[in-house]
C-alpha cells in the first residue's frame, strides 16, 4: 500500500513540476512580446516626432527668411528697422546701409522679417548683421550669422547692455542674439584698441585679429587707438592682447607678421611695432607662440555642443530604451523563477505530507 501511495506522489510532484515550468516559460513569452510591443510603440512614437520636428524646420527655415523682435530692444511701433548683411568671406555687401534697406523688410506687429536667401545669404557662409531703427538711427551691435538661423528670431535680451560701437567709439550699441542659435556678438577690436562682443568668427582667429590690429591704418587699427585713447602702444598692445587670450609669444610673432603684412587698405606701408612693443616690459604670460591657435572660432563650440547634443541625446534615449526593455524581461523573468520555486516547494511538501501520513496508517 505505501508503495502505490509512495509513485502517486511521486508522479504528482512531477506532473506539477512541468505544469509549473511550462506555466512560467508562458509568462516570460509575453512578457518579451509586451516589451517587443512598448519598444516599437516608443520607436512609432520617436518616428513621429522626429518627422514633425523635420517639418517644423521645412516650413520656417527652408525660405530662408529671419526675423526681429522689435519690441525687446524698445522699438515697438517703430515705422522701419533696416536689416543690414555684410559677409565675412570676402562676400562684401549683402543689403546696404540704412533706408535703402526699406523694400526689403516687412512687419507683422513689432516682429519685423526679412528674406535672407533671397538677398544673397549662402549655405557654408558667415555674415554680420545689424539692426537699426531707422526712426532714430539706434542700432544694435554686429551679430554673427549663418544660414543656420534661416527661420530664427534675433532680439535684444537687455536694452540696457550696451557696448562700444566697433568704428565708432563716440556710439553704443545692444548686443542682439538669437532666440534658438548659439551664435552670438561679434568679437572685435574697436577704435580704441578694446575688445567687444562674443563670438569669434571661423573666418579668423584671436591671433589673426591681432595682426590685422597692427597692420592696419584703418579706423581699427593700433595706429587709429594711440591716437584717441592716451596709451602708449605697449600699453595698448598689452591691453588688447590680454582681452584676447594671447601670450607674450603670440604678440612678438604677430607683430613680425604684421610687419610682412603691410597695410590693409593696399598702401603697402611697412607698420613695425617691434622697436615700440617690449617683451621684457610686457605684462602678458610667458608662453611661445601657438601658431595662431589661441582663440580659435568659438561659434564652433556652439555647433559641436548641438551636434554633441543631439548625439548623446540620441544614444542615450536608445540606450535607455534598450535598457528599460531588457529590465523589464530581465525582471519577469526573476518573478516567475520565483514562484516557480515556491510552487516546486509547496508540491514537495504536500507529497511529503502525503507519504508521511500513509506510512503512519501503514503501521497502524
């Protein structure tokens, strides 16, 4: 009798212990589908905000128009803000100064527009821009431009924050920025020698800027400085040097280039600064010369960061994806182990039970 009780058991622990793996396996099964599921409804999802974002961008930025927030730099109700365009590789003139400017913007309110691409504005291109109001002849300070702005909104984030107008030292002007570029003011030297605005253009460098500083007879130039700012030129020199992140060697070899360089307005003069500049007497670091490396386009910081962005966003929203839906089979997979156990034990114990009491009746 123990013996037929004894193989019932046995058989009930393993009919139970099937039912109980092929019970879990089940479960693990849909669990992979309902990640499998959540994965493509995400990726749907991903895809379709992508196209949209793909669409926004066609239907403000493909007809190249630009546009400016009149109202922030105080000028609302203004009859006319001229978009002034000049390129920074040799372009020349985008659009002319002043009231000639008037055919080519529109307004809407106090936002006015103006299309760029149509005037001229090229792909792989750098330009300055400046706005002015031509009700009062105000005007911002020079903003760095590309095609990249195609559709964004320039506007003046503080009327108040004003800075040394380049040519003209006697004027102030707003700085301007962008509402979605990275692109800011434009660095320059004025006419006094100091230096005003963010961003650096990629068509030149700190370094460069500093020759053409000193090789100059223009209105930005070292000669212009001495003669309105009361500094000597080691004085200035240094002071200008410094403001642009350049070292006692960068100065020394720029100065020796400049010197090569000759004019700028083509008159051929030979401008040498070596025996008014002295190195022993400078206030700058010491360093050697970079090459012209120091203070390289800062605009391409902006790029790289939105490139950056859009990469580590990118990877790390796969990434997460990848890993949520592995951490959900991953977790299903523990649960179900679990109670698979639990079921094997509660099986073991009842046949225990079982064969226990059977073998105390047997002896009975």
């Amino acid at each position: 009798m123990f013996k037929k009780i004894f193989c019932l058991a046995l058989a009930l622990v393993m009919m139970m212990s099937m039912a109980a793996v092929g019970f879990s396996a089940a479960q693990v099964e849909v669990a992979d589908v309902a990640a499998d599921a959540d994965a493509a409804t995400t990726g749907a999802d991903n895809d379709t905000a992508s196209q949209g974002a793909e669409a926004d961008v066609a239907t403000t930025g493909a007809d190249g128009v630009i546009y400016f927030d009149a109202a922030s730099a105080g000028w609302s109700g203004v009859k006319w803000v001229s978009f002034y365009i000049y390129g920074l590789s040799g372009e020349g003139n985008i659009t002319e100064w002043g009231g000639k400017n008037k055919q080519y913007t529109s307004n809407e309110g106090d936002t006015w527009a103006f299309n760029a691409k149509e005037a001229g504005v090229q792909e792989g291109h750098e330009y300055g821009i400046i706005f002015e109001n031509l009700d009062t002849t105000a005007q911002t300070a020079d903003l760095l431009f590309n095609s990249s702005c195609f559709g964004d909104t320039a506007y003046v984030p503080n009327p108040d924050d004003k800075i040394e107008n380049a040519v003209d030292s006697n004027k102030k002007s707003m700085k301007a920025a962008w509402k979605s570029s990275s692109l800011g003011s434009i660095k320059q030297i004025t006419s006094l020698g100091n230096i005003v605005g963010d961003s650096i253009p990629s068509t030149t460098s700190a370094y460069q800027m500093m020759v053409n500083f000193l090789a100059s007879k223009g209105s930005q130039s070292l000669t212009n400085a001495l003669g309105f700012n009361g500094k000597d030129a080691q004085t200035t020199i240094d002071e200008t040097a410094k403001a642009l992140g350049l070292n006692k060697g960068d100065v020394e070899k720029a100065i020796a280039e400049a010197k090569d360089t000759g004019a700028n307005d083509g008159s051929g003069d030979k401008t040498d600064w070596s025996d008014k500049w002295d190195k022993s007497k400078s206030t700058l670091e010491d360093g050697d010369s970079n090459g012209g490396k120091t203070g390289e386009n800062t605009d391409n910081t902006g790029d790289n960061t939105g490139n950056n962005t859009g990469n580590n966003t990118g990877g790390n929203t796969g990434g997460n994806s990848s890993t949520s839906k592995s951490g959900s089979a991953s977790n299903t997979q523990t649960g179900q182990t679990e109670d698979m156990i639990f079921i094997m034990l509660g099986v073991m114990v009842v046949a225990a039970g079982v064969i226990f009491f059977a073998r105390k009746r047997e002896r009975a």
